[in-house]
C-alpha cells in the first residue's frame, strides 16, 4: 500500500471548497418556498379529508337511523317475551 504525501490545503483551495459548499445549500428563501408548500398542500389534504368525512357521515346516517330503530323494535319484544314467558310460568 503506498502512502500518499499529505499535501497541505492553502486558504484559497479552503475558500473554495466552503464556497462550493454553500453553492450547494439550500437558500432561505428556497426553505420557506418549501415550508410554503408542503403547508399548502397539508391544508388542501386537510379540507379533502374533512369533505369526505362530512360526505361519509351523511351516506351512513340512514344506516344508523335504521339500526336505532331494530334496537328499539328488540328491546320491545325482548319485554313482550319475558311478559309471555313468566305468563306461562317459564320465564327467568
């Protein structure tokens, strides 16, 4: 294996290289353009899904009604069972 020569680095090749360094990062003004956006499209995506959450509700709302009702509609032949049954002396 050979071992290369250290070479030293001179402030001009530092300047450069810190130079092309900061060439490669992202400005501020870049970063908040981003923020800008992806704020944006997380507002859009939140109205999207609170649109469709409203649209859900009111599709199931019927569905909702309906089972409400069979409880109600149980519970009142639940009662008229047991009447029956301790009628016929076999209740609980």
């Amino acid at each position: 294996m050979r071992v290369m020569p250290k070479k030293k680095t001179t402030l001009d090749e530092l300047a450069r290289m810190v130079a092309r360094g900061f060439e490669q990062a992202a400005s501020k003004e870049v970063l908040k353009s981003l923020e800008t956006r992806v704020d944006n499209e997380f507002k859009l995506l939140r109205a999207e899904t609170g649109t469709g959450f409203q649209d859900l509700k009111h599709m199931l709302q019927p569905l909702d009604e309906t089972v409400q009702s069979h409880d109600a509609e149980l519970q009142e032949l639940r009662e008229r069972v047991d009447r029956v049954e301790k009628q016929l002396g076999i209740g609980k």
